[in-house]
C-alpha cells in the first residue's frame, strides 16, 4: 500500500478539523473557569457570610467564559495541532488574539526570528540580549526575542484588573457589573493554569495559598496546544485550590466595594469612591496573587518551559513523525525600547483601521513597577485610576457596555 503525500494527509486532516470544529472547539472554553467562580462564591459564602444573588452569579458565569468566544481562535488552535514544520516554530497570531491575550494573562507574542536582511540586522544591533548563563542548557536553539518584560505583563495585567473592576463598580445593571468582574477573573484564572503561567507552590508550614510566585510568563505564540486544554482543565492542584481561595476574597472586596461605590450621587463621587475600593483589590492582587521576584520582572517575557512549548515532543500530532524529547523555549534578550513601542502602537492602530471592537494598549517597559508604587505610596499610581471615561461609559446606557472591550487606557 502506498503512503500517502503528508500534503495530502495534512490537507485531509485539516478537513476533518474543520468538519469537527464545533464539537472540538468546546474543549477550548475550560470548565475550571466557571467552576473557579461557583467554588469561589460558595467559599465566600462559609468565610464572610457573603451570599451572591444568582443574576450576580449568572453575570460572573457570563463574564468569566466570554474572553474565550471573542475570536474564532479555537479552529485556529486546533489546525496548530498538525501543522507541517510546526515542531520549535513560532505560530502566528492574529491581531484579535494580539488584544484577547493580552486580558488572558498572557505576554505579547515575541518578536519574529530576525532574518540576514540590513534591516533586520540594524534592529537587531538595538537589542539587549541576556546572559548566556541564565538560558537552560537545553533549550531549544531559536533565538526569539521579546518585547515584553515580565514587569511590564504584570503591570499590564493590573491595568486590565483595574478597568475591569472601575466599570464594574459604577455600573448600575448588576448582571453586567457582574460579567466584568467574571472579565478580570478569567485573566487571573489563566495565571494559575500551568499552559499559561509556571508558578512556584505556596511555602511555609501549612503551604498558605498567597505565597506562590510566578516564574514565567508564556506567550501564545510558543505554547504546545495539545497540553494547553488539560493543563486548563486541572482542578485536582494547588494552584486551583488557590485559585478559589483569591476568588472568594476578590468577592468579598467587590461587594462591599460595589455597594460604597453605588451609594454615590454624583459621577465625580463614584470615581472619588471607586479608586478607593479599587485601590484594596490592587493590593491584595500585588501581595497575593501577582507575586514575583525582581529578578523575573526583569526577564523577557514569552516562550514556554518544556512540556508546554511548542518544541515538546509531541506537540502537534505530525502524522508519519516519531515523538522527541520535551524542549523549553526562552526568549534569549529584548528588542530595543523603540522596537517594543512601535509593535504596541502598530497593533492598536490596525485594529482600529479595521474597525475592530477589540481594545489594545500596553505599557511601556520604562513604566515604574506600579506593585511598587502601590505599596509605598498612599496614592493611587496614575496608570490604575478610575477614568472620568470609563465611569462615564459605565454608567450611560450604551449597549457596548455588556462588552468586555473597556475604551483602551492611553499609556505612556
């Protein structure tokens, strides 16, 4: 029997996905998600007395799976799977997934290979490589670098949770308050799934939950899809158990920090109140949650450690193609500053010629470590203030308000 041309078998596989895609595509919108928020509430329930209306829960169902159907991007993952070539490439990303990922947790893509072209070589010389030392022996030798550095995706992921949570406080229509809270969980869901985000475990005697730290942060781009859904849809492990333990305080916080806020008369008293209450939210998120040490918040951001990066050994299901051994991808430096703004700016204004609905900003890597600025200053760091904007667009009754697509933040 002859073998098949692999273009051929890959062109019947590629049917089969598209045949199949509704049906598989629900193995991409995890259960864990919806299950955090009732386990969460339920918690809340037993350790405050808090107990959630159901069209706040029916809200924070909603708001937590819909940043999984913003994109027809599931099709896209599964055609990963068994792309020719695949194993150790970068994948593409659409610009709608640019914007997605960046309310999922997740770092930029990195920069593509930087070719022999005089352009390219010019761009390169602007780079800022790391020490070889740092890189694991074992990598896999594609030499990606970032735009990103860790510090600037957790300052991104604080500007995310502070919109979420501005709009959420001011707007009148529970349920829709609700969904917004139910945006910024999914993106704090996502930093403990281990596809995502690789975390160390709680420490101390009792391995209190508020003691684990992030170590890296993956970039869509690099990720091995046939580990991404399992790794999601983990709830035997710490890290789910943590996860609920911080969705039941962000609970209570948002209660009580909904009610101050909605006791207001004026638009210029709910913004007053709702940087108070936001303010205790971002706190809790620098202490407990979003942890990590200096020396990650200075490395590049990206890539993905062994069993979830594109280079493990059986990522994408080639046919006819024996497994190999689990390889980690590491970013090996970070493109120049100016490099790194113009992909930021590039991304935003393209999305806006298309008309997308699809909001996108990202602060720049020179931007202070605004954990830092939080904890040693009273006041609230600028870049996580409530806008007049965004209160003003909560509380109107424009039917974009049920999107979890919050007018971009201008960052410097």
């Amino acid at each position: 029997m002859d073998v098949l041309p692999k273009r051929l078998l890959h062109g019947l596989a590629v049917f089969g996905v598209l045949a199949t895609a509704p049906f598989l595509a629900a193995a991409y919108t995890p259960d864990n998600h919806q299950l955090s928020i009732a386990e969460g509430a339920a918690l809340c329930e037993r350790q405050f007395g808090i107990r959630l209306s159901s069209l706040t829960m029916e809200g924070m169902v909603d708001g937590v799976l819909e940043p999984d159907r913003v994109t027809p991007s599931s099709i896209q993952m599964l055609l990963q799977r068994i792309e020719p070539g695949s194993y150790g490439q970068q994948r593409n990303v659409s610009l709608a997934r640019i914007a997605a990922q960046s309310l999922h947790g997740s770092p930029n893509p990195t920069r593509p290979v930087y070719t022999d072209s005089e352009e390219d070589r010019a761009a390169l010389g602007g780079t800022i490589a790391r020490d070889p030392a740092d890189l694991s022996p074992d990598r896999y030798p594609i030499d990606v670098y970032s735009y990103d550095t860790n510090m600037a995706v957790r300052n991104k992921m604080l500007i995310n949770a502070s919109q979420f949570l501005c709009v959420s406080l001011a707007q009148s229509d529970a349920e829709q308050a609700a969904q917004r809270f139910g945006n910024m969980m999914h993106m704090i869901g996502d930093t403990y799934s281990a596809s995502h985000v690789q975390r160390s475990p709680p420490t101390g005697a009792n391995g209190d939950c508020g003691t684990e730290q992030i170590e890296w942060h993956f970039s869509m781009d690099l990720v091995s899809w046939k580990q991404h859904a399992p790794a999601d849809d983990d709830a035997e492990d710490w890290r789910f158990a943590c996860l609920v333990e911080h969705t039941s305080e962000l609970m209570r916080l948002w209660a009580y920090g909904r009610q101050a806020v909605q006791a207001t008369a004026t638009a210029q008293d709910r913004i007053a109140e709702s940087q108070t209450q936001v303010r205790q939210s971002m706190l809790y998120l620098c202490q407990s949650v979003f942890r990590e040490d200096e020396a990650v918040l200075r490395r590049p951001a990206g890539g993905a450690a062994a069993e979830f990066s594109s280079a493990s050994g059986d990522d994408n299901w080639a046919v006819l193609q024996d497994s190999r051994r689990d390889r980690a991808i590491e970013p090996v430096g970070l493109t120049s500053t100016a490099e790194a703004r113009a992909f930021h700016v590039d991304v935003a204004a393209r999305l806006r010629r298309r008309g997308s609905p699809a909001q996108y900003s990202y602060p720049s890597r020179d931007m202070t470590d605004l954990c830092a600025a939080l904890t040693t200053h009273a006041a609230m760091p600028e870049p996580l203030r409530c806008t007049a904007n965004e209160i003003g667009w909560a509380m109107s009754a424009d039917d974009s308000v049920s999107s979890m697509w919050i007018p971009a933040r201008p960052l410097p």
